[in-house]
C-alpha cells in the first residue's frame, strides 16, 4: 500500500466511534507487530493517545480493510508527528 492509499482510506472512512475504539485499534495494529520488539503506543498526551509511525505501518504490510476498521474506530494520522493516533 503506498502512503497516499493509506491517507485516502482514513481521509474517506468514517467514524462510528462506538464502543472502545482504542483498544480496537490498539489490537489491530498488534496483528502487524512483534509486541516485544516494537511499542504499539508510543506517548500519551491529556486525551490522546500516540501509536506506530506511518512509514512503519506501511512496511508491515497492513490490509486496506484493517486501515478502514482503524478509521471506522476513530484512529487517524497526526501529519505533525507522523503516526497514527486516537482520542480518548
């Protein structure tokens, strides 16, 4: 998947937003990581919690429909620090 899919996806899908969207997307992205070599949350901020930088998600090979259940669970990029994200 190249970077402008992955920003495509999450321009495009929306957010339900229900449930606990963090934890979701907190187990998706533990499917593409070894957990033991690589922090699938990297910092916290008041509401925010900060994950796995995009060029890192893109190498790991996630699928189009695993970037939509992301987005569709509220998780986006932060284009400043560039890695995804979730509000809490």
């Amino acid at each position: 998947m190249t970077r402008e899919r992955l920003e495509q996806l999450f321009d495009t899908t929306q957010s339900t937003r229900g449930g606990d969207g963090a934890f979701k997307g907190l187990t998706i992205l533990a499917q593409y990581f070894d957990v033991n070599k690589t922090d699938i949350i990297v910092a916290a901020e008041h509401d925010e919690i900060y994950s796995v930088d995009v060029d890192d998600l893109l190498k790991s090979g996630i699928s189009e429909l695993d970037v939509q259940s992301l987005a569709e669970n509220g998780w986006g990029i932060d284009t400043e620090l560039d890695c995804l994200y979730h509000i809490v």
